[in-house]
C-alpha cells in the first residue's frame, strides 16, 4: 500500500490558476499499487425491459463491448483519479494465479464497500483481508457489510 496526496478545489473538482491559493485542499489516501482485479459479475433485466429485451442480448452486447476494451463510462477504482484498464476474460479461460512475491495472508483494515445512494449516501464498509493474493469482496447484503 502506498500514501497518495491530491490536490483538488473544493467549489470545483479541478483547480484553475486564480482558485489555487485561495480554495485548495489536499487528499490523502492509502492506496493499494500495482493491483490486478479479477471481477465476476452479472446483471438482471428491470421492468423497463421491452419486449425485445432479454438476459442473451444484453449478455452479447457486454461481451462484444468488453473484448474491445468499450465501455460507456470509464471504469475506475473508486475515484476517476484511479482508472482501472480491463480485459475480458473468456468463460473457457483459466483464472490468472496471482502474483508471485504476494503476502500470503494480511488484515488490509477496512475498506470502503459501497455508497448507499438509497440511505442519504451512506458509506457502507467492509473488513478487507487478502488471502494468497486475493480479496473476497462480501455482497451487499452480507452481514459482514457495516455501515
């Protein structure tokens, strides 16, 4: 995990040069560098489906998008300061192993989980432990998940 200072301007996202002196702040964050993800996901249809809609288009259009590199907004790792590069891994495709030299086991602390837009924008965390490499992210709903 790394330290990582920004400056940013509190009435705007980004600082013009008559704002600097006057309306900076800096943020500091511990980051994790040089972090490979491997995400599993899915998705279900609303009630705003048509009827031309079905799980099978939907499923063709993010893997056409996704082996391109394509997506609708950048993804980022919690911040657009932290863009995350991504690549489709194939379902007959093996799981990367992880990086060698990784610590086999450590408490990570806690870790920002989610933002519940639906409670007043609640923060919602969760215990990070890495274990071989890898970081089990819980569900939502998990018990583990604390606001």
């Amino acid at each position: 995990m790394t330290p990582d200072r920004q400056n940013s301007c509190g009435s705007q996202g980004f600082c013009r040069d008559d704002y600097v002196d006057e309306d900076r702040q800096q943020r500091a964050a511990t980051v994790l560098r040089d972090v490979r993800y491997l995400i599993e996901a899915h998705f279900e249809l609303t009630g705003r489906a048509g009827p031309d809609d079905s799980v099978g288009k939907h499923l063709d259009i993010f893997n056409r998008r996704a082996r391109k590199g394509q997506c609708f907004h950048a993804p980022c790792l919690g911040v657009r300061e932290f863009p995350a590069h991504f690549e489709l891994l194939e379902n007959d495709s093996p799981a990367p192993p992880p990086e060698n030299g990784v610590e086999p086991d450590k408490d990570l602390g806690w870790m920002l989980h989610d933002i519940d837009f639906s409670d007043g924008m609640t923060p919602r965390f969760f215990r990070a432990h890495m274990r071989n490499g890898v970081i089990e992210v819980p569900p939502w709903q998990a018990a583990e998940v604390k606001t």
